[in-house]
C-alpha cells in the first residue's frame, strides 16, 4: 500500500535498474507498462506515466546497485512495511452481517485496513 507519488518513485527507479538512464527520444508516453511498474489503483490513471518519467529524469548517471539499494530504502520506509496481514471478518455494527477486513500485525501495533 503506497500513495501515487510512493508508486511513481518505485516506477523510476525500476526503469533504471531495467533500461538506464532516461531517454526522452525513447521514454515517452506509450513506452511503459502501467501493469508492470504500478499497482493496480494507479494502473488507469494517465497522468501516472508522465510522473514516472519526471522521476526517472532524476535518477540520470544512477548505477544499477545504487538503484536498487534506494529501491530497498524506499520499500523500507512504508507505514506498513514488515506487517503481516491477515483477512479476517469483521461484524458490523447494528446489523447481522459479516465484512472483510484486513487485520496489519506488527511487533510494535495492530491495525485494521478496509
């Protein structure tokens, strides 16, 4: 779970590791997979591809290791990176009826995600 600038930095820095440097004669709108580089919530949105690329242009002279390694930071700084979730029924209140939730375990919280 990661908001859309979140999901267009971790884009950038995949292109990097897989094609290199930004090139804006071939890395133009058309170019990306939105299903390949993006979750599903942002894979419709058009805009998305163009912050890709915008993010991409600021990674210029990056090596692949060094990409990866940010890749790795980024991924690690997630609210909800290192919580184990779990799908669970939760019943709603006033009524007799069942809901999926997903219930986030961590060491140090709980949490509950619709």
């Amino acid at each position: 779970i990661c908001t859309a600038e979140e999901a267009s930095q971790f884009a950038a820095l995949q292109m990097q590791i897989q094609f290199g440097n930004h090139e804006p004669d071939k890395h133009k709108p058309g170019f990306l997979k939105s299903e390949e580089f993006c979750p599903p919530e942002y894979q419709k949105k058009p805009e998305i591809e163009k912050k890709i690329y915008q993010e991409h242009r600021k990674l210029q002279g990056m090596t692949e290791l060094n990409a990866k390694f940010r890749y790795v930071q980024l991924c690690r700084s997630l609210k909800t990176y290192g919580v184990t979730f779990f799908l669970v029924k939760e019943k709603v209140a006033k009524k007799n009826k069942m809901i999926k939730v997903l219930l986030g375990i961590t060491r140090d919280s709980v949490m509950r995600l619709d």
